[in-house]
C-alpha cells in the first residue's frame, strides 16, 4: 500500500493533500471491488487490486475485522507518514544484489561453492540533505537524532515492517538491523549511489496499534527490554497503564511515531559486523545441507530453534516439530485493533 501510493502521490507530482480519504468497509457481505466514484487517491481504490492480487495467490484477511484492521494501518500509515516520507523518496523498490565469498570449514567436507549471491528490494532509498528538508519533518529529526552531525547529500533505506516494534531481546531485533547493514552494502556496490548513512525499519503495526501489540509492549517494559517507552506521568504512560483488552489504545501521535520509526546508523565497521554475521549464517545452512543428503534425516540436522509462537503456527514442519506444540497456544490471536462494528 505505500509504495502504490507513493507512486499515486508521485504522478499527481505531489498535489495530493494529506490526509487521503478511505471508504469504510461494508458492514456484511464478501470482499469486494470500491464503489466507481470514490477518488483515485481513496485507500479503497488503492488497495483493491493490492487485494485482488493477494486473492489470486490465495491469501485472503482471516476475518472483515482483520480487514478493517489492515485497511487502518495502511490509512495511518500513509497519512501520518506520507507527508514527511514520499518528498525524500528517491526511489521506490529498488533491487540490489551482489556475491560473497563463502567462508569454508576449518574440518569436515567443503561447501558445496566458494561464493553465494545476496539479493533483494529495499522498499525506498531516500537522497537526503538535511539542509534542503524543512523543519518538522520527523524524518529528518529521526535522523539528526540518531547520526547527528551529517553534511551533504547521502541516502536513508527505509524498510516497512508489517509488525509491532520488536523487543531488544526478541530475534527479530536483531535481524532487523543486520537487514539494512546487509542492504547497504549491496547498495554502495551499485554505480551512481550516495553514502548510505543509515536505515530506518517502519514498524506500521506502531502507527495503529492492536490488543496483542500493546499486550507485548506492556511486557517488554516490565522486562527492561524496549527502548522506546512513555515517561512516568506523562498522558501515554497513563493511557498504556488504563488499557483494557478490546479497547482504544488511546497513545499520541508523536508517541507513536517514536515507536514506528527506528533508526539505525551505518558505517563500515557496522556492515562488516553485520554482513559476517550473514557469512556464518549461510555457511551453517551449506554445512547442514551436506549433512542431510549424508545422513539422509532431516529431524537431526534441522533441530528446532524458534522461540517464537508467530513463526512456529507459520511453520510447513509444525506437525513433527520434536519441540513441543504448547508454545502455540499460548497466547491466542486478539483482533488487530478495536472494532464494535460487528463480526
């Protein structure tokens, strides 16, 4: 949805005024096409063949609640983010790829090659000189924050996360960053490119928050483990305290903002450590390759290291996991956000 609506934003040459309106759903009936008359910049118009698209490949929302929930998400995400994200956009999908030597065992048999391809899509490269970027654009402050004292034209990857913010000690936290280190080395091997100074992850789930997310943010707060949290006394600390299940989050804006944009800042020293990381990962992965085509045993070359409920339910080897199924069940699917409107 962003990215159709970037380049919705971008034909218009940027005359399209924030907010951008977006039909509600019918109250009953099936999925179906936005009435003719509605905008083009209308959420519905946007996402109607993001939908069909979804269809065709067999994924359909799991419910009209969850539906009303992704439409909400994309309608805060665009209006909240669009007036300060699409002016620095420079592009938009940009594929990047680039190979690695793969670092062979110190015993055992040799990998099955001596270099292995990186490739992917950053979801938007910005070219940035803060100097030409207005005040108030969170953006530009994120960044000045985060890496300040920066001169010059360079560029900021930013990746949409369709999720909340992770916790500091959830997987997720981490492989995040080694993303966008990732991404930027592949996109310093590309001609005509500026210094990539830094990467943002848009966590969107932040910008309209449900039941479940603000259940996990509670819990990473009691455990010391989320570096974004509300001041004791101020109006979001007392709102996150007072939230009941099924009720509005109640959270600020700029609250909100500061929990959906996470900046991370990019140097040589941090794309080595990050892109060692991926090394070792991948040459892991060859060494148990060579050990099941030997052994012939997936069970005992693939043990199970997920922690994480998400992750197991998604998993094609969830029914003879050896690890046991109660972690699925612990903490049952809520509704992504509020919703009195019906079933």
């Amino acid at each position: 949805m962003l990215e159709a609506s970037f380049r919705r934003w971008s034909d218009a040459g940027g005359a399209l005024p924030f907010p951008w309106p977006c039909m509600p759903l019918p109250d009953a009936g099936p999925p179906q096409a936005p009435p003719q008359e509605l905008a083009p910049h209308d959420l519905r118009v946007i996402g109607w063949p993001i939908e069909e698209a979804l269809a065709y490949e067999g994924k359909r929302a799991r419910s009209r609640r969850a539906r009303i929930s992704a439409y909400r998400r994309a309608e805060a995400a665009i209006n909240l983010l669009g007036p300060h994200l699409f002016p620095l956009i420079a592009d938009a999908e940009q594929k990047v790829i680039g190979t690695r030597l793969l670092p062979q065992p110190t015993h055992g048999p040799l990998l099955r090659s001596e270099r292995y391809a990186l490739h992917g899509v950053i979801d938007v490269l910005t070219n940035v000189e803060l100097a030409s970027v207005g005040p108030g654009n969170i953006i530009r402050e994120a960044v000045e924050a985060k890496c300040p004292g920066l001169t010059g034209t360079f560029e900021v990857i930013v990746d949409y996360k369709g999720s909340r913010r992770p916790a500091m000690d959830e997987a997720h936290w981490a492989l995040g960053e080694w993303q966008v280190q990732t991404y930027a080395w592949l996109r310093q091997r590309q001609q005509l490119a500026h210094p990539v100074v830094a990467g943002i992850l848009i966590y969107v789930n932040e910008l309209a928050p449900g039941g479940d997310d603000l259940r996990r943010l509670r819990q990473a707060i009691e455990r010391g483990q989320t570096d974004v949290v509300p001041s004791r006394g101020d109006p979001d600390f007392y709102a996150l305290q007072a939230w009941t299940p099924g009720a509005a989050p109640g959270l600020s804006e700029a609250f909100r903002f500061r929990r959906a944009l996470r900046v991370i800042p990019i140097t040589e020293e941090s794309i080595a450590r990050a892109t060692r990381e991926f090394d070792r990962i991948v040459s892991e992965i060859e060494r148990r390759v060579i050990h099941e085509a030997t052994q012939g045993h997936i069970l005992e070359t693939w043990p199970p290291t997920c922690h994480e409920p998400e992750t197991c339910i998604a998993c094609d080897f969830r029914f003879f996991c050896p690890r046991s199924a109660a972690p699925l069940e612990a903490h049952p699917a809520e509704p992504a956000l509020a919703d009195n409107g019906g079933p």
